[in-house]
C-alpha cells in the first residue's frame, strides 16, 4: 500500500473518530449523518472572521438555495436605503435584507443599527421587479449576536411602532447552521479533497491563488466529469462550489486583495459554464447562482478602481523588494482594471468611461510591463477601452499598446532570440521567480521563433487597417510559429489544463495578400466559441486574463466584436 | 515504520530528475540545437512547415530504468546513484538522437535529397552538398547560417586529415569555390527574403 493511501486511510479512521467523540456535543447540525466537526469548525472560523461584506455573496446563495430570487446586491453606497440584499421569497413577498458583521451592543444598535434598520423597514423598496405597494419583510442579519438588550429593544419595537411589519433577526447560530448544511452537500471523496481546501483556505491572503490546486479542488465539488447526477444534484454542488469559494476567498477579502478575488470567482465561473456546457443545464439550475458570482466580480473591480484612484499603485510599496516586484503588482493592477472597464463597457454600464480622463490615465502610466506573452493580453485590453472611449487623443499613440507588443514578440522570440519569452502557460509568479532564480526545477523549454500571441495582434491590427505597419514587421513575422491550442469539446475550454484537444503550430505565408489577410482577420467562427461565452460575452475580458493559454485569435476578435457592438 | 525522511527524498528526487534531463541534453547536442516544447495541454500536435504541408507529429516514447534488489539499495552511495542515473541519460539520449537521424533518413530517401552518386566524404562532395542546400544569412553576406555537420568520430577524424594533407592551390581553390556557391546562395536568400511581405 502506497504511503499517501496509507496516510488517508489514516486519516480518514481519525475523522471518523472525531466525528465519534463530538457528534451532538460541538453543534445541533452534528447530528446529522454525515456532518464533519473539521469542516463545521472551519466555516464556523470563517464566519467569525468575515464582515458583512465577507458573507453577502453566500447569503445570496443561499437565500437562492432557499426558492428566493435575489434581486439586488449592495454596492454599499449610501442611497441603499438600509437595503443590502432584495429578493422575493417563493411567494412572491418582497424581502429586504439589512447585513451586519460582529456583534450589536447597545450602544451600536443606538448609534448605528437602529437609524438603519428604520429606513429599512420604513422605505419602501425601489426596484423594477418589486411593486411598490406591497409590503416587505425585513431583515436584519448578522454573523454575531444581539446584546440582551437590543433583542429586547427590537421586541418591543415589534409588538408596538412595528407591529404592522415587525423586524425578522438572523443571528450567528442559525447563519452558521444554514452554512454548514449547505456546505455538508460536499463529502470529500479524498482526503487529497480536504487538504486542498485547508491548504487554500489558510493560505496567505495577500498572494494569487494557485489555479491549479483551486480548479482540481472545485471540480471536485462541482463534481463535473461525474455523469447520472440529476439537474438538482448539478445545482446543489453549484451552491456547494460558490459557499466553499466564499471561505477560500475570505482570505483575501480581509487583506483587500481585489485581484485575487476576481481571479478565483473568474475560476469558479469558467468551471460553473464547464459544468453547464457539459452536461446541458438549462438557466433555472445555475443562471442565479452566476449573477450572484458575477455581482460580486463587479463588485470587486470598484474596490479596485477606488483603491487605484486614491493611489494605490503609489501606496502598494510595502518593502524595499518593492523596486523590483512592485511593477508586477502595478501590471496585475492595471490588468484587472482595463478588464472590469471592458465588462462594464460590454454588458452596458455607463460607468465604463469613468477612467478615461487624463487625470485617471496618468495615475495608469507606464504600469504595463512585459514579462511573458501571457502579459500582452493587458496591452490589448488597454487598446480596446482607448479605441472605445473619447479619450483616443493622438492616433499613433492610440496604436501603440498593439505595437509594444508585437514588437515585443520580434525582439524576444523572433529569428534572432535564443530562449524567447514564457508561454501563456507560464504565470506572473512563474516569470518573476525566472527572473530572480527562485525556480525549483529550471524551465529548458525553449520559446524563441514561436508565439501564441502573434497572430490574435496581427489580425487585430488588421481589422484596423494597419497594413502599413504590419508591412513594415511582416518580414520579421514569417519567421515566428504561430502556435494555439484547440479543445476537441467547447466545455473544454474553461478547463484549468485539458487534456484532450490539439497544438497546432504553423507558419505565415512568406507573401501574404493584405486583402486576405483584413478578410480573414474580420471572419469569426462561432463553433469555436462556447455558448456560454456567447451569451455572456461580457465575462470575456476575465475569462482570458486568467486564462491566458487560451488567447487565440477567434478569441479576440469575438471580444473586439463585441465591444464595437456596443453603441 | 520506522521514522522516515520523507520530504528530503523528495527533494533528492527532484533534483535527480532535473540531472537526468540535463544529462540527456548534454548528450544529445544535435537534438539539443533545436530547442525544447513541451506540450503543456491536449493529445494531438499538428504543425505546418513554411512551405505550409501540415503534419500530424507522433509522440515517442523513450525510457530507460533499472533495477535494484533491496540489499543493492540499501548500501548505494550518492555517487553509485549518479552513476545509474547517468546510464540511463546515455541509453535515452541514444535512442532519441538516433530516433532524430532514423527519420531524418526516412525523409533524405523519401525526397531523393542525396548527394549523386552518394559519394564517400571529400571537399568536392562537401561543396557539392553546400550546394544542393539552403543557406540562410543572418542579414549580410559575411553572416551565414552554416549547417552542422554530424559524422562519426572517425569519419571526423579522416576529414581533419584529408584537410591536412590539402596543398595552399587546393585550399585556395576549395575556398574559392566555397564563396562562390555561398554567394550564390546570398542571392537565393535576398530573393527570399523579397518575397517576405505583404502583397495586394
């Protein structure tokens, strides 16, 4: 027997016995079959430790879990009326929902909580969905406890000046009891499982997740290559995937660590739209459940635009390796802007522009840097917001971020470069520790004379008309391999890595007709686009940011397309 | 059990691994000047040459091993283990270098692209296959792109020898020669090189 089975057997023994020992003495939801004390203390830990914003998101799952429609999440701006979360339960009641974090004194409830809690149940609620004659219930939650006193307060309240809509109160307990039921949904069928998600959970909030272990975790939850599960089943393990991402991502929220978030939640959306591609769920098993994930994406990227507005990328210097490594956050930072803008812009929030003024551009200057090809996609995100918003300005410089990069390509990994830059499969931390010789093993693969990103750049300048610039590098270009990777199945390509599908590799045409070229750089095959892609184009941006090994050609011309789309 | 050093072997591991993968670089130098991929996704690789035929590339596998009884391994030294694992670069490396001329060989016959006569290594037949090749230059004239020349260490020999024993008339006149054909191969690449544009 191998070491590793040995060890899970172990362990495995040792769960049981501690399941044994502290069945009914740790939690009421111990006593169901199958409940687990690591996992219960574990979400027990995270609900301590997150703020209301730490546990919007699965509430709304849950309440989702639970027949709601979630209407609205808060954006936290002071015109919210007390309102963080509407929806309508089964019947149809309208509900709102005032989140807290930490416990409510009295003194708190006096001086916060009760002004708000009276706009909650005074205001009406104010949304296309809800008719505003109806009453509403309301709800204040919160992942502490009331004072004695403020739970009197709030009894009185309700059999007197709120008889007539009296204020429903969720504490701790039962928040916890409705997590770890819900989470229980997930039995770790290794111990490898547990592991993954301890390991994930305490890992250190201030770095980027690591794709690999998270997507080998979460496909474990979503249970994704399994057949024979029921679209219930299928719904259940979405629920499940998107509460364990909320205390995995917990981490991060404490630190503000935007980016990381919008890393994982991308992960865990790409993996979501696998699961659905896959086994063909029609909208009412995960549509909800993805509007919630995609809120809090959003969410997120205004954190980081206010963090970039009030100088962050000023600010982020922490250590004297700053000098060095504080470009590559400055990259991730402004990577992951352009790449909310663009959704924005896409899925039609007037808001886009808001960063396209001189004032915002120059806090943005020079925090693109090149240190692999998976980094040139942000150049071509920079181009696409500059060429859509008014602040095109000079039409040489409009072009450059496309010009930076290709050149780029020419230099590192053309005829005459010996090792060429890393490969989309090759990551920031990968090239830094390169850069620096923290490498475990050496990387001797080899990238000069090929480039994955080669000719999604020339077909977009194409689409632009430049053909006299692409004349001027075309010599260059032939002798560069133009390389992509292709999934045999569409729900394949929201795979971490893939194990079915084929390289390809080929040269330019030393002669190339310009017309062929501008013709072909306008057609886009939609059978290689996944549906859900399709359908939600805006998600595009994210998608090939975090997966940057998935950049083709087809690709980017979708996303210009539908950027132009937009009037 | 008895206590074990579980994440040091683990370390030696790796880096036994990493040796084994420079050993076998280090003896396959014609390989080696190809460059590396690795195929990081998929089951199929395709590729297109630049006269644009597309090729299906097969994988083959190379391995090698050996192996230990448990009263070999339990007096091996690290150095013993070196020594296997530099075995096993030198099997492996031969197979994946002779696999490399197997087929160079396989295409040479199939596209008849062999000196006439395929006459024993002289200057004359060198220059007669300089010729028959493609030259490339980095940019000018005074920069080309030389091919290697891969022979068996005591043809290599005899070729030192047979330059040793040429007389200055014989050098000048090989030399000549040489330039000659390598600026007619200039004048091949600038035509090339012409034709690497955008057209209409």
């Amino acid at each position: 027997m191998s070491l590793e089975k040995t060890k899970e057997n172990w362990l495995i023994k040792l769960i049981k016995l501690f399941r044994d020992y502290t069945a009914n003495q740790v939690f009421n939801s111990s006593e169901k079959e199958g409940a687990n004390p690591f996992l219960e203390r574990t979400i027990e830990n995270w609900l301590m430790s997150v703020n209301e914003l730490g546990y919007q998101m699965p509430f709304s799952q849950l309440l989702l879990n639970e027949g709601y429609s979630v209407l609205h999440q808060s954006k936290h701006t002071a015109f919210e009326q007390g309102k963080d979360i509407i929806a309508l339960d089964k019947k149809g009641i309208p509900c709102a929902f005032q989140l807290k974090g930490g416990n409510i004194t009295n003194a708190r409830w006096r001086a916060e909580v009760k002004v708000e809690v009276e706009e909650l149940i005074d205001y009406k609620i104010v949304h296309p969905s809800v008719d505003k004659d109806k009453k509403h219930r309301s709800y204040l939650v919160t992942n502490g406890e009331l004072d004695e006193t403020v739970r009197l307060a709030i009894d009185n309240l309700n059999s007197g000046k709120w008889k007539d809509a009296p204020l429903i109160v969720i504490t701790r307990g039962e928040l916890l009891n409705k997590f770890v039921k819900l989470s229980s949904n997930f039995i770790p069928r290794k111990v490898s499982d547990y592991k993954s998600f301890l390991d994930l959970y305490f890992s250190d909030g201030r770095e980027l997740i690591d794709e690999k272990q998270y997507t080998n975790f979460i496909k474990s939850v979503l249970r994704l290559n399994e057949q024979n599960l029921s679209k219930e089943e299928r719904r259940r393990n979405i629920t499940t995937a998107i509460l364990f991402t909320s205390y995995i991502i917990s981490k991060f929220k404490k630190k503000d660590n935007h980016i990381a978030i919008i890393q994982t939640l991308t992960l865990l959306c790409a993996y979501i739209f696998a699961l659905v591609e896959k086994h063909n769920l029609n909208n009412k098993y995960w549509l909800n459940s993805f509007k919630i994930l995609w809120k809090e994406i959003m969410l997120t990227g205004q954190f980081l635009q206010e963090e970039i507005n009030q100088g962050g990328l000023i600010k982020l210097v922490t250590s004297i390796w700053d000098g060095e490594l504080g470009s590559y956050r400055k990259h991730l930072a402004s990577s992951y802007l352009f790449a909310y803008k663009i959704a924005q812009l896409i899925e039609g929030d007037t808001n886009w522009k808001d960063i396209a003024t001189n004032e915002f551009f120059l806090k943005l200057k020079e925090t693109l840097r090149i240190w692999g090809e998976a980094s040139l996609f942000s150049f071509i995100l920079v181009f696409l917001y500059v060429n859509k918003s008014s602040a095109k300005g000079d039409l040489a410089e409009l072009f450059k971020p496309l010009y930076t990069p290709i050149e780029a390509i020419i230099k590192f990994n053309g005829r005459k470069s010996e090792v060429g830059m890393l490969s989309p499969y090759y990551n920031i931390t990968t090239a830094i520790k390169r850069k620096f010789g923290l490498l475990e093993e050496p990387i001797d693969e080899n990238f000069a004379r090929r480039s994955f990103m080669i000719k999604p750049l020339i077909d977009i300048l194409a689409r632009y008309g430049k053909r006299k610039e692409l004349e001027g590098y075309w010599r260059e270009i032939t002798y560069i391999e133009q390389e992509d990777f292709t999934p045999d199945e569409l729900w394949r390509h929201f795979l971490w890595r893939c194990d079915i599908g084929e390289n390809k590799s080929r040269f330019p045409k030393q002669s190339e007709s310009w017309k062929e070229l501008a013709k072909d750089a306008k057609k886009i095959d939609l059978n290689l686009i996944p549906k859900s892609i399709q359908k939600h184009s805006y998600f595009l941006p994210f998608f090939l940011l975090v997966y940057p090994h998935r950049i083709n050609t087809n690709y980017i011309k979708f996303l210009d397309e539908a950027i132009q789309k937009v009037s | 059990m008895i206590v074990d050093f579980t994440s040091i072997k683990e370390k030696f591991h790796q880096g036994i691994n990493i040796f084994l993968r420079e050993e076998v670089k280090r003896r396959t130098p014609f390989l080696s000047m190809v460059g590396t991929r690795y195929i990081h996704e998929g089951n199929r690789t395709s590729c297109e040459t630049v006269d644009h035929e597309e090729k299906n590339l097969d994988y083959k596998k190379v391995e090698s091993g050996f192996s230990l009884t448990r009263e070999e391994m339990s007096e091996m030294t690290f150095k013993e283990i070196v020594e296997k694992v530099q075995e096993s670069a030198k099997d492996m490396a031969g197979q994946m270098e002779g696999g490399v001329f197997q087929t160079l060989n396989e295409m040479i016959n199939k596209t008849g692209n062999i000196i006439p006569g395929n006459p024993p290594f002289s200057p004359e037949a060198f220059l007669k296959g300089l010729e028959m090749i493609r030259i490339d230059f980095d940019d000018t004239r005074e920069k080309p792109n030389l091919p290697s020349l891969v022979m068996h260490p005591k043809l290599a020999q005899k070729a030192k020898e047979q330059e040793a024993r040429m007389t200055n008339k014989e050098k000048r006149q090989f030399d000549k020669k040489q330039k000659e054909i390598l600026d007619k191969k200039y004048k091949q690449y600038v035509a090339r090189e012409n034709k690497r544009k955008l057209v209409d």
